[in-house]
C-alpha cells in the first residue's frame, strides 16, 4: 500500500483507497453461507393460500418433516414496543393452526440434499380450510374485515398520533390549502444473494454455530437463545461475507430457528439457501403505505401547516426487532422533512393484512414520505406559478439547530446550498429552454427534485424514544495488538458490502500511525467481536467508526506509554508514525511490533506502571446527526407508449467529513439505481386471493445498467462536531431521495396533459391510464 | 429419483470426475460436485446472470444448463481469472474503480465481460452498456461497472 506523506491532518482519512476485501470478491474467495457442505438439506413447504385454517399435513412414508408439533417447545416471535397501542401479535416460526399469508413456512422437510428435499415436499400436501383474506390495508380496516389476528380489532396493530397545539387555527388562517394522496406499492429490497442459513452441532461443546445472511448477528443469538430456551452461550452465529441486505436481513428470521432447532435435534450439519422465489414471496416486503397530506401555505408560499395520514400494509406479522411499527412511526416522526414547519398533525397506522410481513428497507419510510412532501411541494409550486426549486428555497430550514415539529433537532446542514448546487448543475434556465422546444416537437421532458434530509447515526435514545422494547444504539469497539504486533479490530458493527473494513482500518490508521493493511477489522462472529448490534440505519461509519477511534486512542496512550519506557524518553516527546514509536527529533525509535512484544514478554520493564497486553475496548453512544441531500433528475416520457427514460441524475448531498470518497460514491450510487427502480419499475403484486403474481426476477423488475442514467454527485462536507469522526451516515440517502426526483420530474413532464401521478412505480400502465383519463377529461 | 451419469467436467483446465443426476444443474456441479463455490446462484431462472460461466468461449447461466450437457466442453470460473495471487486487468479495474460491494454478482460480470472482450475487444461503449443489462447487480447501480469494463477493454487494446 502506498505511504502517504504525513502531513498536518490526516493521512488515511479523506483517501479514495481502494478496499481491502476486494481481492477476495474478485477472485471467487469470497465466503458466502450457501458455500458450506452440510449433511442435511432443508426444504420448507409453504402456504399456498392467504388465510386459513390447517386441517392436515400428509407426511410421506420415511420422510423426515418438522411442523409446529415438533417444534412446540419452541416460542413463537412476539415482538414488543410499547407505545402508541401497539397490539403484540404472535408469529410461530412454524404455522401452527392457521395460514396468515401465502409463503408462510408450514412444514420443514429434511433430506440429504436439496433436491430430495424439494421432491418429498412436491410430495407432500397440506390440507387447509380456506379463509378470506384481507389483502389492502384500507379494506382491512373497514367494518367487518376479516380479523389476521383476533386481538386486533379493525386489524390496527399501532396508531400513532400527534398535533401541536394551535394546530386547527394556523391550518384554518392560511391562505391556500394542497391536498394530495399518494400511493407507494409493495417493494422486495432483492439482495442478490437471498436468505441463507447453515447451523452445524458441536459434539465436543454442545455448542451449535450458525452461519446465515444476517446483518445482526449477535441480536440473532440473542432471540434464537430465546426462542429455544437455550443458553446464549451454547449459539455462536457467524455473518460471513453476506451479499447485500438493505434491510431484508436486518429481521429475525424464522427459518434460522428451526436450522439451530434441528442442529441440536439431529446433532448434526443443516442447511436452508432460500430460492428466489422464496425470497419474492415470503422474505420481508416494505413500502407499501398510502399517505394523505394537506399543506397549508401563506399567500408567500411558505408552508405553515402540514396534517397527514399514513397507512402502511405491515402483513400478516411484525418483525423482530424493530416491529411493524417500524414504517408508520418513522413516517409520523420524520413527515415534516427538511422545511420549517411548526404546526403538524398526523394519524399514522400500521394495518395488519393476508400479505407477507413488512421490515424495514434501506430508508425505511423516508423514500416514501419524502416522495409524498416532495409531491405536494411540486404541486404548491404549480398552483402559485413558481418553480420547484423556489418554493423549496423558501421552505428550507436555515438556522440550526432546528427543532423539527416533532421534537428531532436537526444539526447544521447545508440544505440550500445543495438545492441550489443541483439547479446549477442541471442548468435549469437552459433546460426549460430545452423542455419548450422538445414539446414543440411531441417529445416530454421533465425535471424535478427532492430535498430531504436523512436522520443518521442515532444511539440508544433515539430508539427509547420509540418505546422499542429492543433499543439498538451503542456499539463497542475491542482494539487489540498481539505479540507479533497484529493489530485486531473487533466490531459488533456487521457490513455486507459497505466495505466497513477498509473505513474502519483508515480511521485506526490514522490514530496508530500505521498503514491501514497492517490492521484487520474483524465483524460478523459473535465468538469473536464484542456484543454490537449489526449494520443498519446508515449507522456503522458513525457509530462502530467513532468507537474505533475512542479505543485506538487508547491503545495509543498505551504505546506511547510503552515507548516512553523502552527507550527512556518523556511520554509527550514520543511521536508514533509510520509503524514506529519514535522520540521527536531523534532516531531512536522502536517498531509497534517491539512494543507490542513487550507488552507481553517484557513486563518488568514497566516496573508495575502498565499493565500486560494491548487491548482496549471503547464504546460509542451517539445523539444522533442529520446528513442532508438535494437529488434532481431529468426524465424523458414517451407519452405513447407510456415510457420513462431517465436522462440525467445529479446528487448534491452533505454527509460530514468523508472518510473514504469512492465508498461514499458507491453508497450513493447503488442507493439512486434502487430508488429508480423503487420509482419506475419495481413493485411486487398481489391479487384479490393473495396470491402473489411477481415471484419471478422477469416480474420484479430491479434495473439494469440500461435504466440507470449518468449519475453526477457533488459533496459538500459541514464538519459540526455532531459524530466523534465529523463524519455522517449516508447509506440510505440515494434510495430516500431518488423516487421523489424521478416522481416530480415525470409530473413535469406531462404538466402539458394536466395529469397528476401521485403513485410509484409509476409504470408505463400508470402513466398511459393517467394520459387516458386526462384525455377523456379533455373531451 | 433418477440414475446418477459419470461425466467429466473440465472447470478452468482441470478434469472433475463426478456422478450427476440428468437434471443436476451446471451451476450446482460446479460448486458442490466440483467444490469452486466462486460461481454464484442468484434466481436459478436465468434473468440475474450470477451464475454466468464461459462454457467453450461463450457466457453461459449455469443455472440454465445441465451438468450432463457440459460434458466435453471447456468451462471457465470465476476461480480461473487471477495468476496466482495476482489479479488480471479486469479484475484491477473493478477494485479500481470500486466496481463492486458486496461481491455477490461480481463473478458473474466479470464472466460476461471475460466472453463479449475476447469475441468483440473492439466493442462500443453503447453496445457495452447493453450487455452489461445481461445481469443485475444491486449494490453498485452499475456506473462503476461501466467505469472499470471501459477501463479494462482500453487496457487490454492497448496491449
């Protein structure tokens, strides 16, 4: 790795080095759970019906199966929160008398290998007395809707509410008032890799190891423990290299259960890899929320007041560990956006339904209530005959901190200046220029934007304050040097694919003095790294990084304390650079390695003043940041066919300090393509039975390099003092601002056939029915 | 359920004597019979290209091909690009230009790419960016795929 010249500020930090677990990826060495041997193989058979009652479970002669009478010892998912009348409600990790929705795991079949598994269970068949099912969430909570669960009545599983004092008055003294309704259809996040466990016994330990596409490993000991009434201690689980998550493979899965359940039963080796169409129909969907919004402007177009209700399709369960809440909570929380805002109401349901449970995906709610804000801003701007971007200048937040309307404290942010970077970049007069002349000759283009703000980094309160019964937060950092000099990082922080280990080794770098390949960060083992709680919510940068530097600047005080003693100089004249602790001004030095030796071997040298070993753990507790972010796009639509082709995409956004500039791109780039999809193209469909009619990757329509246009990302770096690294999450950001951009700039598109496309994907059928009843309107 | 068949598959020059049933797929004798678990199953129906492997020259989905059809032919890996610990130009582009995440697709790219750059070095960017929509990745949003594919195929032209 190249030395870089030390110089005044960092040295490793700020750096586009390439990533350390790049060689193994690329040369097939990577380690993926699906490539594990295991003596047995593991099919499950699943509900093809959306509710009803099992009557019966045919079992072919010799067949090994497990259904909920083998498991009945084992206790089913109940997640808790506990506010805002969340109702529990129970999910067997095996159906156990009733079907809630179509995929539902009934029955495990064992055999040898995957094959056989899969013909004994085409040879099984499972007798169900058929219910009706509730499919929409707004039929669900209607008079007489059949009940998912009995004790959740209008199938309300949470309802929160809020509205700040002198609300009614600000909304009735405005001067003009935007309603608009807004529909987000069911999403599947689709890593490439879907689910996958092994759970392998150990004779010798009685431990069982679980290795599966989790983003939470030790959370998944924790509750598998639980579940099984095993002790802790006897699970290790290991996250391997896992091949992307956005959020699917945050929640518990109930699947895992039964692999560490027949580990320990068959003391032996098991095995699930999930098929895709496994992982379209019964993984984890999200998104699927219909929201109203009123907005409340003065003759100025500045917004005063904003009501909003948000009903969010959460499925037939609630995930562990967020809960179905997860949606509906943060879209109440976080609906007023990046404007200022002081007067807000909000109802925001979660709706129990026949449907696969809904968990959290990359941006949880904000792709979809940013979509809803950004719309009604575009469609105030129409109706006082201003441009998107102006009415978004004078709504803005501009003094910080801000208290929101919800009590969030947004920190200084840059929320202007990177509206006002994207219009420049996109050249907004010469482009309206270009629109006029295109709609001269039949051809629509449109612009539109989206600015938003992207809550980061938030630590224990954050989720206290949602009443969670699980608060996720903290996370601890373990820094230890051997005796040779190996330098570990140990993190309960768990990437699959933000290349964690490269930004955590520059950050260590920085503080050690060494090059970052000299330290290896080691995550994904709860044998091996401290309790944590994974990589989730654009929080393992700030959080896991901001420990890193806490104990590396311990392990520091530590060498230079060591240094001071070996080579008989004062601890404030001890420099460490370049792998060498070295007396300012001298050249006496000592490598790391010799003190790390003699940390160990050479103990009397200390005379008692320090302690054996190098090894120190920090933990880190953050309050929480806002990263900041304006995504603006140009869009062509063919209004024949009803096509959609994004021309160009710009995104100005500020997330701090950047660690490492080509991750940061990365992050965002995949983050956009995934909020494009979210806009034009993906969407998972359910008919009237509950049945679901896209399982197939030629249904469920991820883009490809075809849809995605030229992306340009300008970055502005606020340094406020918010995260111990100045840096701030922004994993999510791409995929929170992107469908909004794209839904506004469809909208401006066909502003000339006066339509109004207030739903995503907004798929060639959509716009071509828009257009339609736009003509007859005409007629 | 059916006779297993002896067939000798040869996966980046080695010979791999295995017993198959008819309807074992390619994908799934590379990586379980033959043990090179760099080749990766994405949707076992042919859209997402994971699996995309060099059968005799050609990118092919593993998982739409029988083991028992590969018989005879010249397959390549994922396994079979780097020389050693050192990593081939395309590979390098792809680190370079942080073409990859979590790594989940990145074999079956670099396969496809492999095939259409010995058939076509010459190929247009346009053409380019069309059969890189032969495969899904959903990490990267695939602008640094391009980047590092460009960069490679200008690479290899130049020597």
């Amino acid at each position: 790795m190249n030395r870089p010249t030390k110089g005044s500020g960092p040295a490793w930090v700020g750096r586009a080095i390439r990533r350390l677990e790049d060689p193994a990826l690329l040369a097939g060495g990577g380690r993926f759970t699906a490539d594990l041997p295991a003596a047995h193989r593991v099919r499950f058979v699943r509900s093809p019906v959306a509710a009803g009652r099992i009557k019966a479970i045919s079992r072919p002669d010799g067949a090994f199966i497990v259904t909920a009478a083998e498991l009945a010892a084992v206790n089913p998912v109940v997640p808790a929160l506990h506010k805002f009348g969340y109702v529990p409600v129970a999910q067997p990790v095996l159906a156990c008398g009733f079907v809630r929705y179509v995929g539902e795991p009934i029955a495990a079949v064992v055999a040898p290998s995957e094959a056989e598994a899969e013909d004994i269970a085409e040879a099984m068949s499972v007798d169900i007395a058929e219910a009706a099912p509730v499919i929409d969430a707004r039929a669900a909570l209607a008079d007489g809707a059949p009940l998912v669960h009995a004790q959740a009545a209008r199938n309300l599983v949470v309802e929160g509410k809020i509205e700040t004092p002198g609300f009614a008055a600000v909304q009735a003294a405005a001067h003009r008032r935007v309603t608009i309704e807004l529909r987000s259809r069911r999403q599947n996040a689709t890593p490439l890799e879907a689910r996958a466990g092994h759970a392998t016994f150990d004779l010798a330990s009685g431990r069982v190891t679980l290795t599966c596409a989790t983003q939470m490993p030790h959370l998944m000991r924790t509750a598998i423990a639980d579940l099984i009434g095993m002790p802790e201690g006897e699970l290790r689980v290991i996250a391997p290299d896992v091949g992307g998550g956005f959020g699917q493979k945050m929640s518990l899965v109930p699947e895992y259960v039964v692999l560490v359940w027949l580990a320990r039963t068959l003391r032996s080796s098991v095995a699930w890899t999930e098929d895709r169409r496994e992982n379209l129909v019964a993984s984890f969907h999200s998104r699927d929320q219909y929201i109203r919004l009123n907005g409340a402007f003065t003759a100025e177009a500045k917004i005063v007041a904003l009501s909003a209700e948000v009903i969010a399709n959460v499925g037939a369960y609630s995930c562990y560990p967020t809960t179905c809440a997860v949606e509906p909570l943060m879209a109440m929380a976080e609906l007023p956006g990046p404007y200022d805002l002081q007067a807000y109401a909000c109802v925001a349901r979660g709706v129990l339904t026949n449907t696969c449970p809904m968990a959290p995906y990359r941006g949880v709610s904000r792709p979809v209530i940013t979509m809803a804000l950004e719309r009604l801003m575009d469609v105030t701007a129409v109706q006082f005959g201003l441009e998107p971007a102006e009415i978004r200048r004078r709504n803005l937040i501009e003094k910080f901190p801000y208290t929101s309307a919800t009590g969030l404290v947004f920190d200084a942010g840059t929320y202007r200046q990177t509206l006002d970077m994207a219009v420049a970049a996109l050249d907004l007069p010469a482009f309206r220029r270009r629109q006029q002349q295109a709609r001269s000759q039949g051809c629509y283009l449109g612009i539109g934007f989206a600015t938003f703000s992207e809550r980061t980094g938030y630590g224990t309160p954050a989720f206290a304050a949602r009443g969670m019964a699980v608060t996720p937060g903290w996370e601890t950092v373990e820094l230890t040097i051997d005796p040779s000099g190996c330098v570990e990082v140990r993190t309960g922080a768990s990437p699959h694919g933000q290349g964690l280990r490269t930004t955590l080794a520059q950050l260590v770098a920085d503080e050690l003095g060494l090059a970052p390949d000299r330290i290896k960060v080691v995550h994904g083992d709860t044998d091996r790294a401290p309790y944590g709680w994974g990589t989730f919510a654009s929080r393992s940068l700030v959080i896991a990084g901001g420990a890193s530097v806490l104990a590396a600047r311990k392990v520091h005080a530590k060498l230079v304390k060591i240094a001071s003693h070996l080579l008989e100089a004062a601890a404030d004249d001890i420099v460490l650079a370049d792998g060498v602790a070295r007396v300012a001004g001298t050249d006496r030095a000592l490598p790391i390695e010799a003190l790390a030796r003699a940390a160990y071997h050479q103990v009397h040298l200390f005379k008692g003043e320090i302690d054996p070993g190098i090894s120190e753990t920090a933990t880190y507790d953050p309050p929480g940041t806002f990263s900041n972010a304006c995504h603006a796009g140009i869009v062509a639509v063919d209004v024949e066919t009803g096509r959609v082709t994004v021309e160009k995409f710009v995104v100005a956004e500020d997330a701090g300090r950047l660690v490492n500039p080509l991750i940061v791109d990365g992050q965002i780039l995949g983050g956009v393509a995934q909020g494009i999809g979210n806009a034009l193209l993906e969407e998972i469909v359910y008919d009237d039975t509950g049945n679901v009619l896209t399982a197939t990757l030629a249904d469920f329509l991820p883009p490809t390099s075809r849809e995605i246009p030229p992306i340009e990302l300008l970055h502005l770096q606020t340094l406020n003092g918010m995260t111990i690294t100045q840096a701030k999450g922004l994993g999510e950001g791409g995929a929170i601002g992107a469908p909004a951009a794209i839904i506004n700039a469809v909208n401006d598109a066909l502003a000339p056939f006066g339509v109004s496309i207030n739903e995503i994907p907004a798929t060639p059928r959509r716009i071509r029915a828009a257009l339609r009843q736009a003509r007859k309107k005409l007629v | 359920m059916s006779e297993r068949s002896e067939i000798t598959l040869k996966v980046n020059g080695q010979l791999h004597a295995i017993r198959v049933e008819p309807r074992r797929t390619l994908v799934d004798a590379i990586r379980e019979e033959c043990g090179q678990t760099g080749t990766h199953i994405g949707c076992e129906h042919g859209v997402c290209g994971a699996c995309t492997v060099l059968v005799d020259g050609e990118p092919v989905r593993s998982c739409l091909m029988f083991a028992v059809q590969a018989q005879g032919k010249d397959i390549r890996t994922v396994e079979g690009l780097a020389n050693g610990e050192e990593l081939n130009p395309l590979q390098r582009a792809f680190m370079e230009h942080h073409a990859l995440q979590c790594g989940f697709c990145t074999p079956g790219f670099l396969m496809l790419v492999t095939g259409v750059l010995e058939r076509e070095p010459d190929i247009s960017d346009e053409d380019l960016v069309d059969v890189l929509a032969s495969n899904l990745c959903r990490c990267t949003g695939y602008q640094n795929i391009v980047k590092a594919v460009r960069a490679a195929a200008a690479d290899m032209r130049r020597r």
